[in-house]
C-alpha cells in the first residue's frame, strides 16, 4: 500500500506542477470543450466562475451548476456551483469539486488482503467578482485543496485573482493569475509541495455578422520554456548513428515553443438554443502525443442545449492517444422556478 500511494504521489507531482495539480483540472464541459483554460467570456453562465472569477457578475445570481466528469476507468469528477449577487459588494460563487479515483486493496507485506481504501482530491472555492465600470471588471477566488490517500492527506489554501477588459466592438480580454498558495500540512512525507501557480492570457471577439465567437489563450505567462523529452521530442532530435540528441534549429524552437503556450478555439451559435464549440490545445498535443501516431490528440469539442431554465452541455476532449473525457453539465435558472 506503501508503494502504490508514494508511486501516485511521485506520479502527480511529475506530470503538472506537482501534488495539487489537480487545481488545473477541468470540471466543466463547456471550459473542456474550449480548450481547458479561464474563459475570456463574459455571460451568466456559471460554468466560468470556478475558471475566472473575473466573470462572476450579477447575472449568475440565484443559478446552479452541476457537472459529472467520466474520465478514465473507475476515475470521476463531481461538481457543484451556486451564485447569488448582493447589491453593493458584489456577486460570490461557490464551487465544490470531489475527485474520486476509486478503491485499491489494502495488503500486508505477504500479499494478504487486509481491506481497501479510497483515493480523492478536493477543492472548496468561493469566488466574488464586481464589475467596475461597462470596460472593466475584476474577481478572486479562496479555495481550500485537500488530497485523502488512505491515512495520508495534504492540505493547501489558494488564491486567484483576475481582472477583465470589455471593448466597445465585442473584444474582451482577461488576464488570470491561478492558485498562488502554500501547503498548509502534508502526512505523506512531510515533504512542501508547491502549487501549480500560472499567468493566463485571453482574448474572445464575437463577430459582427455571423453568430460566431472566436478565442486564443496564451497559458503560463510566467515560464517560457515548456518543451519536454517528450517521445516525440526525442524521436525527431535523436542522431540515428550515435543515439545522440541534436540541437533544434532556433527558429522552428521558438516557434514550436510558442505553439506549446498557444489555444485557439470558439463557439458557433445554430439558433438561439443550440451551440457548438470546439479548440485546439497544441501544448497538450506535443506533451502527449505518440510518434508516427494519427491521432486527435488537443483537440476538444462540444454542444449545449437551452431548454427553458435548463442548459445541458456536453464535451469530450482528446487528451492522449487512447481516451477521451466526458464532460456533462447541467446549469439551472433558479430564478424561472
């Protein structure tokens, strides 16, 4: 038991920013469908409060968001939004967000099974958002992230800041600065484990004549340098003679390096009832895509349906070259009850 809890822990610290990265995880089928990141988005949906609490404004009072995550094997997300507005200090929301990785056999040294246990992350956030002025409007979050292996736990306390600009021909741009924290405790091995800190950038334009929004993200401001050994990387740069890895020619490094920061993505209206979004992630594509391998690797897609108070989105996202996530959410306008 030992074994496997210092194996998931040693695994999640190296795949994104360490023990609690899955503070960038993504719970929202519409944010899933668009690429993973705080959206540069402006409406009552509260799917982007737990993303961006620079669009928690007064329009998400009194509404309800409910998502289900189906990720890989026995692993599920589970989450649970609620906003309410008051008048002259602003709108809050508060989100709450279980991962559950499922149950593993407890076993002694010999192999004898002595019971099971559980294996989850969690997160308890509230966000406050305030417009300033019709361009301007700001927003934090304080979250509380909690991890629970079996007897070992960890705790850490985050927070968010954001702030958002809204042009007069339908440009916004936001600019996120996410889980700038510490650890508060950690039984596994008394070991600090930082938090997975990022700069986003955003910008959505929704065009003029065609029921069409367009957005492009520029993730981890802070560092430039996100290109990995990664198997595609070695594959392209290994010397077939020596076993050697090769220098990259400069240009094609920072441009293949840019990309890594880069999504592009947006969402098609059909009607007033039925939307379609999808994007592109190149970052995620070049971290978890297999050489000489067609795959669909970084891309996302989805749809949502208005019905009344009801809105039900939907989205899968390709994260690697064998699955993709389903994204189910489910917001309600408490107000039309």
């Amino acid at each position: 038991m030992t074994l496997v809890l210092g194996w998931m822990a040693t695994v999640t610290a190296q795949q994104t920013n360490g023990t609690y990265s899955f503070l960038r995880a993504t719970n929202s089928a519409r944010v899933a469908a668009l690429g993973g990141l705080p959206l540069p988005m402006n409406d009552n949906d509260i799917q982007l409060s737990t993303f961006n609490p620079a669009a928690i404004d007064s329009t998400m009072s009194n509404r309800l968001g409910l998502s289900y995550v189906d990720y890989y094997s026995d692993i599920n997300f589970i989450t649970a939004q609620y906003a309410r507005h008051f008048t002259g200090i602003g709108s809050f929301a508060a989100t709450v967000q279980y991962h559950n990785y499922g149950h593993f056999d407890e076993t002694s040294e010999g192999g004898t099974v002595l019971g099971d246990f559980s294996v989850s992350d969690y997160s308890v956030n509230i966000g406050w958002g305030r417009r300033l002025s019709p361009h301007w409007s700001i927003g934090a979050a304080l979250k509380y992230a909690g991890l629970q292996y079996e007897s070992y736990a960890a705790g850490a306390l985050a927070v968010d800041v954001a702030g958002m600009y809204h042009t007069d021909n339908n440009w916004i741009i936001t600019l996120n600065a996410r889980n700038i924290g510490t650890q508060l405790f950690n039984n596994f091995d008394n070991r600090h484990c930082p938090l997975p800190f990022s700069i986003d950038v955003g910008a959505s334009h929704k065009l003029e004549h065609l029921p069409l929004t367009v957005m492009v993200w520029y993730d981890d401001l802070q560092k430039w340098n996100k290109m990995m050994e990664t198997p595609l990387y070695i594959e392209e740069h290994t010397d077939p003679i020596t076993g050697e890895l090769t220098a990259e020619n400069g240009v094609v490094h920072f441009a293949k390096n840019l990309a890594t920061h880069l999504v592009v993505g947006g969402e098609l209206y059909i009607g007033k009832n039925i939307v379609l979004r999808s994007a592109f992630n190149y970052g995620k594509r070049y971290a978890m895509n297999v050489p000489k391998a067609r795959t669909m690797v970084g891309f996302s897609a989805g749809l949502a349906v208005k019905i009344k108070m009801f809105e039900i989105s939907y989205a899968r996202s390709r994260d690697n070259i064998t699955l993709s996530p389903n994204y189910l959410t489910i917001t309600l306008d408490l107000n039309k009850f």
